[in-house]
C-alpha cells in the first residue's frame, strides 16, 4: 500500500502574491498621530489654534484680584485653570475646522473607503491634541515653579482631567461638524460651543456670584468640573463646589472631595464618545 503525498506548488503570478498582513488598529493610530503632527506644524491655521491658546497664559500672569482661598494667590488660580482653555482652544476650534475640511476635500470619505477604523483615525487626533496640550500645560507650570515656587500637589489628578477633557473636546469638536458645511462655517460654528464653555467654567468669572440655578447648570457642563480638578490637583485644596471657603486636603481626602467634579467630566466623555453616530464622513450627506 502507498501512499501519495502531493504538496501544492507556490502559486505564481500576481494571484499568487503573498498578501500582506492586514495593519492594526494601534499601528494605523500612531502612524496617522505622525501625520497630525505633520500637518499641525506645516499649516497656518493649525499653528495658529495650537499657539494662541498661550494668550490665555499671558493673561493669568497679568491678572491682578484678591484671591478667595487664604496662601493661594490669584495668579496661581488663573495659571492653574489655563490648560483648560487650551484644551477648548484646540479641541473645538482646530478638529472642528481639520474634520470639515478633510471632509469637504472627501479625504474623510476615502479614509473609510479604504478600510482604516474610526478608532484609528479619532484616536490620531485625540492623542495629538493631547500631546499638544501636555506641552503647553508645561508653560504656566514651568511660570508656576520658576516664579513662587509652587509644585503640584496631585499631578496624577490634573493629568486625569487634561486626558479626560482632550477627549471630550476632541469628538465634541469632530461631532460638531455635522452643523458644517465647509471649514469656513466650522470656524464660525465653533466659536459658539467654546465661549459658553469658556463663559461657564469659571475662568473668567466665579461660579459662585451667579445665581443658584445658573451656577448648577455651569457646574453639570464639561469644562467647570475640569477647571475644578486642575485647581484642586495643583493647589492641594477642596475648591469643589466653590473657591470661598476652600480648605487644604491632599491624598483620599482631596480625592473624595472630587468625585462629583470627575463623575461629571466621565459623563461628557461618554457622551462625546456616542456623539460620534452623527459624525459626517460624505459631504453629500444629509445634514
């Protein structure tokens, strides 16, 4: 008895090319996070959302006013909550306007065409803006240090609201494009969601002088628990729920006392996260 032991030739020709394995999801991110920065630093107008958010730090060096918590001055206050408008800056306004144009230009149709996932291609963006925004959250700390001498308390906590705000206001921003048709209108769109972010979040003006129901309000959007969590993280004191009256807590204690604030900024990024079933990829799509 034998038996025959046939092995099948190597297929020739351009069927018998070996196919290539297909690229991950975390391979295509950081290969489209390398393009981002590509792109951030050869366009105007990208530079110009990146670098103008550091007007926002010029202005906390300037500010003069009483502060509210007793050994924390005013200017601390204002340079420790400026990431967070560096990260409505950038994250609304700059996706916003990137997400129509790509649009407009059917790069975004293409992107899907070709089988690259969204994950890939939001995450990309998001750890861009959040590399961008960690650079920059560098300047009024560096201020902070070099001039009273003042190093974070919980830096763990800051970096938790700045990954958890970048998110946020990186799909908020991508979301909002459905209301674009182009990225002229974007630009103009987008002004509009970030000063009632920026009017709410109590870097301009205290929550607390505003009257009860409106102070409730700002405190449940994305950006006043943020700037909460960044003051709190860095000052080492319960600022939650109000600068008046604010008194030290470090470890557990400050830990405990933020929970409201984080609860609320994991609630708008679960949020943005869904807002992404809207997104746009065609312009031709119905808006």
């Amino acid at each position: 008895m034998t038996t025959h032991q046939t092995a099948a030739a190597p297929p020739t020709g351009a069927s018998g090319a070996r196919q290539r394995r297909p690229v991950g999801a975390l391979r295509q991110t950081l290969r489209l996070t390398r393009t981002e920065f590509t792109l951030i630093h050869r366009y105007r107008t990208a530079l110009f959302f990146v670098l103008f958010p550091l007007v926002f730090v010029f202005l906390g060096t300037v500010t003069e006013g009483e502060s509210p918590i007793p050994g924390i001055s005013y200017e601390t206050l204002a340079l420790t909550g400026s990431p967070a408008a560096i990260v409505m800056m950038i994250g609304i306004m700059h996706v916003s306007n990137t997400y129509a144009a790509r649009r407009e230009q059917l790069i975004l149709k293409r992107f899907r065409a070709s089988g690259v996932p969204p994950v890939a291609l939001f995450g990309a963006t998001t750890l861009s803006v959040l590399a961008v925004v960690l650079l920059l959250t560098a300047v009024p700390v560096g201020v902070l240090i070099a001039g009273p001498g003042e190093l974070p308390t919980d830096p763990v906590m800051m970096a938790l609201a700045l990954v958890l705000s970048t998110v946020t206001m990186v799909l908020l921003g991508a979301a909002s494009t459905r209301l674009a048709r182009n990225a002229e209108s974007a630009q103009m769109i987008s002004m509009v969601p970030f000063l009632v972010l920026y009017l709410s979040s109590g870097l301009m003006l205290p929550l607390e002088i505003l009257p009860d129901e409106l102070e409730t309000v700002c405190r449940l959007l994305p950006m006043a628990p943020v700037v909460e969590l960044l003051r709190g993280g860095y000052t080492g004191h319960d600022v939650f729920g109000g600068l008046a009256g604010a008194s030290p807590a470090t470890g557990l204690e400050l830990w405990a006392a933020a929970l409201p604030s984080l609860a609320v900024v994991l609630a708008w990024t679960a949020l943005s996260v869904l807002s992404l079933r809207y997104f746009r990829w065609d312009p031709r799509q119905p808006m």
